[in-house]
C-alpha cells in the first residue's frame, strides 16, 4: 500500500502550514492538497481522490461540515477528519452525522491527529482522542445525546443548513432584507422567507438575529461575514 493521501482545509495559515509539516514528516503520508475554502477542497477531493481530507468548521463559504456531506452526497470515499476552535457537543453531532469519520478540537496536539489519519483509513472512527467500531459509536452516541432526545428529531432537523440555506444566512448577518437577498440570488422574496422558516425550524430559533448567533457560535459562518 502506497502513502496515504491527505488534504487539509483551512484558512489559516499559521495553523496549515504548522498541520502540513507534521504530516510531511511522516513516511507513509503523503499531502496532495492544501486549500483554504470549501469550494475549492470539494472540487479537489473530486479530482486527487485523497484517502483523507482534514477539514476546519469555520471556513469562508462552504464550511466545514457542508464539506462532507457535500463529499458524502456524491460518493466520495474520503474519511474525513473535522477539526474546530468552537467545540461543543451539538457541532460535534452534526459533524458525525454529516459523515464525519473523526472529530477534534484545534488545540489537540498534531501527533493525535496524524493518528487519526492512519485509523480512519481504517474505517475507525475517532472523536475526541478516543478510537470506536462504527456500532461502538452509535452506542456512544446514544448515550451521550439521549437528554436532549436527539433520536427523536427528524434527520432533515438536525443536520447543518444546506448551502443555499447558509448562503441566505450569511446575507441576513449582513443586515440585508429579505428583498435585498433575492435580488442578490435571483430568487422572489417569497422563497427567501420559506428559505428562512425553514432556518429557524432547523436550529430551534425564533428569530433572524438569533439563527446568526447560533451559527456564529458553532463557526457555520464567521464573524467577517456578519460585517462584510
């Protein structure tokens, strides 16, 4: 078996270019790409068929969660490693569900993520430092969520938004109007607001300046674009 083939994403450069020589390092590793938005690392995953992509939260467009399940949705068979300066437990459950093979916290030293690498790969799944079987996870994670009766919430209620959604919110933390963001998208104001019903529905939110928070919270959106 050849070295395994890795992207990273993220739009830092400190942190990329500290995670690159890390992984270089490695004899059996090999980085293909490094990218610093989501749109671009979609379309080289597509084109490098890495074995592994590691990918931020807070990216500018696509996030990271997007990321994968966009990869997901048109098969690609990357492991992806997710990694976030805001972590909780309700980003790491929709990182996972997204598709997600391992989940960690920007401040965990790199030695765990190139671990990662390698048991991923593997088709282990690691959250956390700590390494699982898939049903291993699943049991885990029932456990973990069974206060907040997250098996209880429909699949399209507890994923990230789509893109489209994402992009509707990143006009509204903008401060534009409904009509400003459909003349921007080519869409009637009529779509807009189902579009944004349909984003208070998902995060549980009762207002436009409450879903901005919320995302702002779990870095789907960066507080650059809450003031572009």
């Amino acid at each position: 078996m050849g070295a395994l083939r890795v992207i990273f994403v993220d739009d830092h450069p400190v942190f990329r270019d500290g995670l690159r020589v890390r992984l270089s390092a490695e004899e059996d590793i090999d980085v293909v790409a490094e990218l610093g938005n989501g749109e671009e690392a979609f379309i080289s995953a597509q084109e490098l068929s890495p074995d592994v992509v590691i990918t931020d939260v807070n990216l500018p467009g696509m996030n990271g969660v997007q990321l994968v399940r966009e990869l997901r949705a048109v098969g690609n068979k990357a492991a992806c490693i997710v990694v976030t300066a805001y972590d909780d437990d309700e980003q790491m459950y929709h990182a996972l569900r997204a598709g997600a093979s391992a989940y960690f916290s920007k401040d965990v030293a790199a030695d765990n993520i190139v671990d990662a690498v390698r048991q991923v790969v593997q088709g282990k799944y690691v959250v956390r430092g700590r390494v699982f079987e898939r049903f291993e996870l699943m049991n885990w994670l029932a456990r973990r969520f069974r206060s907040l009766s997250i098996d209880e919430i429909p699949d399209e209620a507890i994923g990230p938004l789509s893109p489209r959604e994402m992009e509707i919110l990143r006009y509204i933390a903008q401060g534009r109007s409904n009509k400003e963001i459909a003349y921007q998208l080519g869409i009637s104001r009529q779509t807009v607001k189902n579009h944004m019903s349909s984003i208070l529905r998902k995060l549980a939110v009762e207002d436009r300046t409450q879903a901005v928070m919320y995302a702002v919270r779990r870095g789907w959106i960066r507080v650059q674009d809450a003031i572009e």
